[in-house]
C-alpha cells in the first residue's frame, strides 16, 4: 500500500452516504406523473452498463467509461436530484467537482485523487470516455422514458425525445434507434422463444 490506511473513517462515511442514493428519487419524472420513479441509483447502474456498450462500439476504453458512469451522479447525495427546470433557477447550484471536493476531504489521497478526477473527466466532457459516459446517462433516461411510457405515462414521451436528442456518439446514436425500434418487453419475448411481431 503506497500510504498508511490505518484511518479510514472518512471513507467509510462516505459508503454510508453513497447508499442515499438508493433512496434519491430523480425528480423530473414526478413531472411527467410519475408517482414512484427510479432512484438515482437505479439509473446508475443502467447507465454503467450502457456505458460498457457504447464505449465497446465506439472504440473507447470500456472499463473507464462504466467507471465515469458509476460516478457521474454522485454528488446527488448532497444536492439531491435537480432536474433541468430546477437548474434554470438554481443559480446557487454547486458545481459536480465542488461537491466531490467536499465528499472526498479527509479520505486518503489515493481515493481522494481518483474520485475527484473521474468527475472532473466527466464533467469536462473532452474524452472519448467521458463522452460514451454521458450518452449512456442520456440512453438510460430515454429508456426509462419508454418503459414508463409503456406503463401508460404518456408525458414521458418528452424525455424520450429530448433524451434522443442529446445523444452525440455515432454508436450511441445507432443504438437510440435499435432502442426506439424494440418493444420494453421483446428481450422477455426472445428470452421465452415466443414469435417477434
């Protein structure tokens, strides 16, 4: 080990208080009635996973784009989650890297260092990583969208489209598509062998 771990407690804080997250509702979807959306954790773990595929397709580096995805909402632990309309008017709104700052301070530099450099990477919007991350953060909420729109919320049909069109990668733009072309539940459909309409 490169530097004495002997005190962890503010790590340990910290592992407590990214379980928030569990609990964290995303906030827009109340917009569009939703009465118990996902958690921002829920949504996390979509977008990591949708991460690995499109930074697969898109050449980039997978391990490192799942990596920024896992992070990229962290600090909702402390801001909860502001939705677009909140933002408008939330001058005050602390900055991603401010925050991380604040939850990092006390941990050992090694931890402290990686956590505050993936947001920072994933905030600055420049690598290919960092891009396949946050097309997977748009992808996730333009799937949900339809699967809560299948759900009979017809109001989340504007964070389908909006969430499309905020998608920039080539690969990630294909699979928007593939998406918008597959039912919510056809993977059930395929899994049980049954016919594809």
């Amino acid at each position: 080990m490169s530097e004495d771990l002997t005190d962890l407690t503010a790590v340990a804080r910290f592992l407590y208080e990214a379980g928030t997250l569990k609990q964290t509702k995303r906030s827009g979807w109340w917009m569009a009635g939703i009465k118990d959306p996902e958690s921002v954790a829920d949504h996390s773990w979509r977008t990591a996973v949708i991460a690995t595929v499109i930074a697969k397709l898109e050449g980039a580096d997978p391990a490192r784009a799942t990596f920024l995805a896992v992070w990229h909402d962290s600090q909702e632990t402390r801001t909860g989650d502001v939705n677009h309309l909140g933002k408008k008017y939330d001058a005050e709104q602390a900055a991603p890297e401010a925050v991380t700052a604040d939850q990092v301070s006390g941990m050992p530099a090694i931890v402290a260092d990686a956590v505050r450099e993936l947001v920072a990477e994933y905030e600055a919007k420049e690598t290919a990583e960092a891009q396949c991350a946050r097309d997977a953060d748009k992808l996730e909420c333009m799937i949900q969208g339809i699967e809560y729109r299948d759900q009979g919320y017809g109001n989340a049909q504007r964070w389908i489209d909006n969430s499309r069109g905020r998608i920039t990668t080539k690969s990630g733009q294909a699979l928007a598509d593939a998406v918008l072309e597959t039912g919510s539940l056809d993977w059930l459909r395929a899994a049980l062998g049954e016919r594809m309409n």
